[in-house]
C-alpha cells in the first residue's frame, strides 16, 4: 500500500470502529456525488444504516452508546450526528467539518486521486474488518432456551438480589433485540421487555408495540408475551393495556371496555391457531380480562424456534391488519388544526390542582370538591371571584398534557400525572427541574403521533420553528407562528404577539430557548461526548497541551492533579508565589475546553475581609432582593441542562487570605451530602427557596452543588495568609508546589494544539461510598486500609488519626490510579500519605518527634533507631544523606517531606507541614 503518509496511519489507534465507519461513509459519499463539501446528513445516514444493517444480518459491531439508546435500530438522526463528533475530531489532521457540511482539509484533496481513494478505502475495511473481528462473539441466540431459562429458574431468581441481576439483560436487551432483528417486525414497531422495576414482578413480559398508534404497556393494543405467576406456561398474546383503562374507568368499567373492544377485534381478525378462552390461569385478573387471544407454551414443551417465529408471525400478521384498520380510522377524522389558548401560568397554576388529587389517588376527586378546596388549589385562594371556571380552565390544560383525567366532572391524574406530582418540588407554584424533564420527554414522545392533542402539537410546532430560526427575536418567530397556526387571518396584530409570547414563554420555561434582552436562541441539545480515547491517553494530551503553551510542571503532577480531582471536587494548591499554581488550573481547564470566554473556568480571588458564606454565595439586600456572589452565578450556569455534561472549574485564588472555616463552611458542609439520585451525583440545597423572593426563587431558590463543578484554592502559607483545619483537609487533596527546578525551560511547538472535549463522567467520581467500590476492588482496598491502619496507630500518639473520610478518599484515589493505569501503586501510595495525612501533623513536643520519625520509617521502608534519633536526628536530614534515602525509599516523596518537617523541629522548636 503506497498510501500518502497523512493518510497511512489514521487508524493505529482506535477504541471502537468509528473512524473507519465514518472514513468509509465519506468516500461512498463522495463517489456518488462527487462533491467536495458532503453534506452531514448524509453522511450520518450512511454512518447509522451500516450498524442497522450489520446488526440485521447478525454481523459483531460495537454497540451504540448506553446513555443515548440501547439499540442502533432506536438511535436518531441528530444522535448520530452528535455521535459523529467523535471520530471527526479524532480525525481532525485529515477532516474539515461543521454543522452542515464535511470534506476533507485542503491539503488532503490534491493526494486523493483514483488509486488513493481505492487504497485508503481498502486500508478502512480491512481495518474495520480486523477490528470486528476481534469483537467478542456470541453464541447463536434461541427463543426456546431463553424460555426455558425463565420458566425453571424465575422463581429461584426472585429469591436472589435484583439489582444487576443477569437475566434482567436477557428479558429487557436480549430477547427484545433478537425479536426485533426478525425480518417481520419492522421498523414501526418497538421490542421492550421487564422483570419489574426496583422489585421482582410476578408476571415477567416481553411486548412488541405498533409506535405509529401511539400505545404504551399501559394504554392501548400490543403483542406481549407473558409468563404465569407459577412459571407453568408463557403465553404469546395479543393484548390490552391494563393501567390506564383501569386508573379512568375503574376496574368494573375497564373490564367491559376490555370486552367491547375485544369483540369488535375478534370480529374481524382471523385469529387463526389463537385461543380466545377468557379465563386464562396463572396470569391474575387484570391480564386474563385484557387479552384478545392467545397461544400457550407449558414449561418442558416448549417448541422450537422456528415453530416459535412462525407463530409470533402469525401473531404480528393480525396485529397489522388492526393497526391498518385503525390508522385508516385516524386518518379519516378530520384534521385539527392545533391551537394555543393557555399560558405558562397554566403550568405553574396546575401544580395547586396536581398536588390535590396526588394526595387523594385512591379515589375520583369532584369539581365542587377542588371549588370548596380552592385555598390550597388555586394561587390566589379565596381571592378567585369565579373558582369554578378558573379550575376548569387549568384543568382542560392538564388534561391536554395528559396529566389529568375529567370524566363528568370528577378528576384524577393519569399515570403519567402521578410521575408528574412526584417530580414536584417544596414550593407549589414553581415548575420543578423534574417537571421540565417530564413535559419535554412528553413532547418528545408526541413529535409522530397525528392524534396529539391540540395542545400538545401548538407546543411541537413552536419548537420546531424556534429551532428552525436558530437565533431570533419576537418579530420572526410571530409571522411563521401564527401562520402555522393558521391563525394570521383570524387574529388580530395584538393578539398576534401576545400568543407568541405566550408560546415563547413556554419554550423558554421548558428550556427550548434562552432570552438574552430581546434575542432567543434555541438551545441545541447535547449527546455526551463519545471520546475513544482511554483515560492515560487524555491525561497525556492535557500534558502535551500544557506543555505546547511553554510550561512544564513536575513529573506525575497532572496524574496526581486528575485524580485528585477525579476523587473529590474539591483540591488545595499549595506552595512559594510564583511556582505556578493559578496556571496550572487555568491551563488543565483549557486543556479540556474550559476557558473565561465560555464561562467554564471562573477564577475568583478571595479578599482577606470575607467572613461568611454570602461574599460567595450572595445576600440579601435591604429590599430583600438577592445579590448573588460569583460562586452562585457560576453554580446556576453549571446547572442548566445544557451544561450537564460539561466542566466547570472554579479556582479560589489565594484561598487562606481570609479564614476558609468561616466563608466556605457551607460548600465544606455540603460536599460532604453527595449522593445519587438516578445517573447523577446531587446534594442538599446551598441556598433555601424560602429564604428568596418569588422573583428570586426560580433562578437561585434550591441551588445546589451539581456534580460538574470543580473547585481548586490556591494557597501561600506565609505571614499573611491563615492556616487550615483538619475539617478543611479531611475534604481535600493538598498538594504542595514547594521543590522547584528552575533549569526547566519551555519545549517548542510548531503546531497549535486544540483542547480536548471531554464528557463530564472523566472527572466526576464514580464512587461516593466504600460500598460502591468495595465488590470489585476488595483486594486493593484491604490493602490500602491495612497501611493506613499502621499509620493510624502512629497517628493517636498526638491525636491526628484519620477516620472513614479519609480512608475512602484514600481508597477512591488508588482505585482509580489502579483503574487507569497513570501511576505505580507505591507511587499513587506515596501521594496521598503526602496529601492527605502528613498535613495533619504538627507541633513542638517530642511525641511529635517520635510519630515523625515512626512516619519516615514507613515512607523509608527500613528500621531506623528512632531512641538514638530522638536525641539527634540531623542524620536523616542533611542533603547528601536525605538525597540517598530518597532514592531507596519506598515513599520517597513522603520520605522528604518528613525529613524537612524533623529539620524544622530540630532547629526552630516548632514544625508543620505548612512551613516553607
């Protein structure tokens, strides 16, 4: 192969198979159009139909990533493009791209004649095929012995722990994933399969859904395949939704709806080799009322999988022929146009009324019952003149959003308005983050589905048109809008923009749009960052960054810095002025993307008269208007959900010029509350809504600490500045920036290295407890503990002994060093004996002489006659002595640091690890 050396090695370093997917997307693009500039789109088809298409053969390909879909066959579009990402800045020395277009640099396109094009796209599918090949195969896959599992072992998994348990991969991925690759079910339909949520379910399922008729396993008709309580039989059925009939028309009413609408399908479908028997054992009530007809498979005669496809075809067959039938009744109905009569007031006047009928789910609430109720159910409370309409207007609104169920005036919430009301927040007339989440997943799921409500499509036609002006202002979002609507000829000019307004003002709630004085712009939604590298490749490219900017920093400290990082979100530089400490978190956040003009790295200097936690987090005024601090303003950045995925660094400079104990007591309190809550890491609020204005509470009111936020102080322990507590080191990492060479000099770079986009999981923990980690890494954990334990020991002799914070810190930090593969153990050791428990000693007495020469003992891995050193220890600490232990330590780090603090006792009476 006589590829040209910018070409010959683009793929010697991949993690997954999408540079060569995506290389080749480009050249079969190129060849058709012969364009030079392709467009995304295409490319992103081609890039998804080669994973569809190999997964349909039942070709090994990388799966698609977790987070975003659990399948190729589910992942869109606009992920792919988002995906795309990846490779093209993996393949940034040979690719020019951006959101409309991708071609290669110019300097690529002279190289690219005939025989190129043919040897690099050689060059791709051979290494695409080397890689695939390499992909752990699977044995074929069979229906029958998935069943046979389940119906021989079920019972005895429910006695087992269900978090993680294997077979809920096979009844939710892999039984879902092989039906679904079956050439009859196609791509309008949806495989999910469960066995339960949280808890074992008796009756474990597998259901195959029409998308176009908009059914859920709790409305509507499906496939479902259904296992009996006593794991007697599976029964292939075709199927009501029991849920939602049940919650609207109780459990009488649904039962004769399920019969009704039974009889009517049974008339027309052909059923054939189906079981209509209505009573059904094994399955309860509900089940057997809701199934149209059936096939029984017992326990040990289970048929094989080609008789099991052929029937599951049948089954699909006559699920079409009904699907067809009721598509064609939808699309006879006339055509609404959608309409737009609420405000966002609806919303947060709706949460009086949801909070009402949640905490009276057990039975249908009535209209005079909310009336005579309308203290709590409405805002304003006896101040309403008409309670009736008003109650009746919000509530046509939640039950356009499907929140709400009214049926001859009496209300109860769906299932989704159960959701709903547990994602309230403390204060009632306020839209909870958890609330945004639910409504824009509610429109998402409604973008196809022709039935929506009239309320629901106004919604999806505003956001469609803000996204399509991209950045705008009322003016020309009003004209395509009320257009749309096909209202410009029935709406007046004021009526005009007061319901664009309106319609912004929801977009704006629900973070499709962003305000900036009279400008929107539409908030393109973020996939997390696939990056290919491993984690020591992006350690080194942020050395390599660093470094191209003319700054070196000593050897393993951007390893130490990362996971110390990675460990807790909250370090200590310490160390002389001027040995770089500021530089090395501005340059460390750049490296990632982090920079002023993005607001993603915040230095804020702290002023020697901050006394209290408002000269960061923010006062109140005398009007009782909140002032926010520059910690705030950053945290509420952080935390929008466009922002999740990315960095936030915060860098306190000069931290100790005013007592931490007193300005930062709050975030010291509050780092120590994270937990999980779904896949991220929260914590108590900073700042109470109660304590805000209402105009105050939706930006600051409940702010927390989000778990994308970092933050590093800067300290110089002189004269000036105020020493730590053991409260402040507990939560950090310190490291000291106090040996420096000064022969380092700048390396030069001829080219300009970019910074890495990395997702934010890189550096946020993944473990925030012992128990977290302790399964996998028991044995590395046993050993970190027992050392610690035989510090301890030293430690009580001058009551500074660690406890569990420490140890799990401790613990975290060598995991992850184990994990990544940055550093030797005795090393990642080293460290953190440095950082976390050597600042902790200090004193003039000679049991502090003692526990420091029993200290280098451990860090020096040797014996020393420590009644001789007690006398004299000036041995262990002259240059040329202390330079050759450092060299045979075991923590030779640790080993000098011990040695400068016994130099200190010796001569000055007095030690600490703070003095320089």
């Amino acid at each position: 192969m006589t590829l040209p050396v910018e070409l010959a090695s683009i793929f010697r370093v991949k993690q997954k198979s999408y540079k060569m997917v995506l290389t080749l997307s480009i050249l079969d693009e190129y060849q058709q159009t012969k364009l030079q500039f392709l467009p995304l789109n295409s490319i992103a088809e081609r890039f998804l139909s080669y994973f569809r298409n190999a997964i349909r053969v039942g070709a090994a390909v990388d799966s698609p990533p977790q987070k975003v879909a659990p399948s190729w066959e589910e992942f869109t579009l606009a992920q792919t493009k988002s995906l795309l990402q990846t490779p093209i800045e993996a393949l940034k020395s040979i690719l020019d791209a951006n959101s409309e277009t991708i071609t290669f640099k110019p300097h690529i396109w002279p190289l690219l004649n005939e025989q190129c094009l043919s040897e690099l796209m050689e060059y791709a599918e051979s290494e695409l095929e080397r890689y695939n090949e390499e992909l752990p195969t699977k044995s074929p896959f069979s229906l029958k012995a998935s069943f046979d599992q389940l119906l021989n072992n079920y019972l005895d998994y429910k006695t087992q722990g269900f978090g993680g348990h294997p077979v809920g991969t096979l009844v939710r991925q892999e039984i879902p994933a092989f039906i679904q690759s079956q050439e009859f079910i196609g791509q309008d339909y949806k495989v999910q399969g469960s066995i339960g949520q949280g808890n074992w379910v008796g009756v474990p399922w597998i259901a195959i859904l029409d998308k176009r008729l908009n059914v859920s396993i709790q409305s509507g008709e499906y496939i479902v395949y259904l296992l009996s309580e006593d794991m007697s039989a599976v029964y292939l059925t075709l199927a009501h939704g029991v849920t939602e009939p049940i919650r609207l028309h109780r459990r009488k009413g649904a039962y004769q709806y399920f019969k009704q609408k039974s009889d009517e399908m049974r008339s027309y479908l052909p059923l054939k080799n189906m079981q209509i028997d209505e009573h059904i054992p094994g399955l309860g009530d509900d089940y057997q009322a809701a199934i149209i007809a059936s096939i029984r498979y017992d326990r040990n005669h289970i048929p094989d999988d080609e008789k099991l496809l052929e029937d599951l075809r049948n089954v699909v067959d006559n699920y079409k022929i009904y699907a067809d039938q009721a598509l064609e009744k939808q699309h006879q109905q006339q055509i609404e146009q959608p309409v737009f009569a609420y405000t966002i007031a609806h919303l947060y006047l709706g949460n009086g009324i949801i909070r009402y009928l949640g905490k009276h789910q057990e039975r249908y609430v009535s209209l005079d019952e909310l009336i005579s109720n309308q203290t709590v159910v409405l805002k304003s409370g006896d101040e309403v003149k008409y309670p009736k309409e008003r109650i009746q207007h919000i509530g046509r609104a939640l039950q356009e959003l499907g929140l709400v169920s009214i049926e001859d005036n009496e209300y109860s919430l769906t299932v989704k308005g159960i959701e709903y009301d547990q994602t309230l927040g403390d204060e009632t007339w306020m839209l909870s983050k958890g609330q945004v989440h639910l409504l824009r997943a509610l429109f998402s799921s409604n973008e196809q589905n022709t039935q929506a409500t009239r309320l629901i499509k106004g919604i999806l036609l505003g956001i469609s048109i803000a996204k399509e002006l991209g950045t705008f202002k009322l003016e020309s979002f009003k004209s395509p809008f009320t257009t749309s609507m096909g209202m410009d000829n029935k709406w007046g000019a004021v009526t005009q923009e007061n319901r664009a307004r309106f319609m912004l003002s929801w977009l704006e709630e629900l973070e499709y749009v962003r305000k900036v004085k009279d400008e929107f712009t539409y908030i393109i939604e973020e996939v997390e960052p696939v990056d290919e590298r491993s984690v020591a490749e992006r350690v080194n490219y942020i050395k390599v960054y660093i470094e191209s900017k003319g700054f070196h920093f000593p050897q393993d400290l951007i390893e130490n810095f990362y996971l110390s990082l990675k460990s807790k979100p909250f370090v200590i530089l310490a160390g002389v002025s001027g040995t770089g400490k500021t530089k090395l978190v501005k340059l460390f956040a750049e490296a990632l993307g982090a920079t002023s003009s993005n607001r993603q790295f915040n230095l804020i200097p702290v002023r020697p008269d901050w006394s209290d936690p408002s000269d960061l987090l923010g006062y109140k005024d005398l009007t009782g208007t909140f002032r926010p601090g520059l910690l705030a303003e950053v945290l509420v950045e952080a935390s929008k959900e466009s922002n999740q995925n990315k960095p936030y660094f915060i860098c306190l400079d000069e931290m100790n010029l005013a007592r931490v104990e007193h300005y930062f007591s709050d975030l010291l309190s509050v780092i120590e509350t994270q937990e999980w809550k779904d896949d991220r890491i929260v914590t108590v609020p900073l700042i109470q809504n109660e304590s805000l204005t209402s105009e105050d509470q939706p930006t600051y009111g409940r702010l927390a600490l989000p778990d994308n936020v970092y933050i590093i102080g800067t300290v110089n322990m002189d004269e000036t500045t105020h020493p730590f507590s053991k409260k402040v080191l507990d939560r950090a990492n310190t490291i000291e920036f106090n040996y420096i060479n000064l022969e380092q000099f700048p390396v030069g770079y001829s080219a300009e290295i970019p910074p890495l986009l990395v997702p934010n999981s890189f550096l946020r923990s993944d473990y925030l407890q012992l128990i977290d980690a302790y399964e996998p890494n028991q044995e590395l954990i046993r050993r970190v503990t027992m050392q610690l334990v035989r510090i301890n020991e030293i430690l009580e002799q001058v009551h500074s002994h660690v406890g569990f914070r420490i140890r799990d810190a401790v613990s975290f930090y060598m995991i992850y060093n184990e994990q990544y593969d940055l550093m030797s153990e005795n090393q990642a050791f080293d460290l953190q004996l440095l950082q976390k428990i050597l600042p902790r000693v200090q004193g003039s007495s000679s049991s502090v002489k003692r526990v420091l020469l029993q200290l280098l003992q451990e860090a020096l891995g040797r014996t020393l006659p420590i009644n001789d050193l007690m006398d004299d220890a000036s041995e262990l600490y002259t240059k040329r002595q202390s330079n050759e232990q450092e060299k045979e330590a075991k923590y030779p780090l640790s080993a000098r640091k011990l040695a400068f603090m016994l130099r200190r006792l010796e001569e000055d009476g007095f030690t600490s690890y703070w003095l320089s």
